[in-house]
C-alpha cells in the first residue's frame, strides 16, 4: 500500500477534488481491513458500513464526524462497563488456593 499523504495534502485534496479524495479513503480503508486478520476482517468490514451509512445520513461532513464520534464514544463507555465488570468479578471471587498455616507455638520452640 502507497503512503498516506501529509495532512495538507489530503486537506487540499478534500477540497479541490473531493471525488479523489474519497476514492483515496477507501482505497486506504480496504487496504487496511485486508491486511487485517482474517478473524478481525469481517467486524472491520461491518464497522466501516456502519461509518458509511452514518456519512452518508448526515447533512454535511460535520455532522457526520459528530455522528462518527458519538459511535466512538459510545463503544468505549460499552468497553469500560465491560471492563470494570469483569474486574469486579474477579475481586468478589473467592480465591481456590489454599494456604497452610503453621501454629506460631512450632515458630518458638521452648
């Protein structure tokens, strides 16, 4: 896969030739879920769509990063929940190991 531009470039490209510039996401978006895992490919695929279809409902390239952005966040709150579960779960787990404890009358011989 060729190089990502320098930001401005893509900036300059964005608004001088949209259509190219789109073409250059996508291009770079497919190459990424391809160079992905094959257990990874088919949830980046599903993702990019919902990106796309976000995109495409919005009014206008703002709206669609806000949208974009709600997802995001919306995904890492569902990840924190899961994860502070899971860190609950095992803080209230009783701990199998069993330990041996010695009478401290066999430490002090007298």
């Amino acid at each position: 896969m060729d190089a990502l531009p320098e930001f401005d470039e893509l900036v300059t490209l964005a608004q001088q030739a949209p259509d190219e510039f789109d073409r250059l996401r996508r291009r770079f978006v497919t190459g990424m879920v391809d160079n992905a895992s094959p257990s990874a490919q088919r949830r980046l695929t599903g993702l990019q769509f919902q990106i796309d279809m976000e995109r495409r409902r919005s009014i206008s390239p703002m709206a669609a990063c806000v949208r974009v952005s709600q997802m995001m966040h919306h995904s890492l709150s569902e990840l924190t929940a899961l994860l502070r579960q899971e860190s609950q779960q095992d803080y209230c787990k009783p701990h199998s190991s069993q330990t041996n404890v010695i009478p401290l009358s066999r430490l002090n011989p007298k």
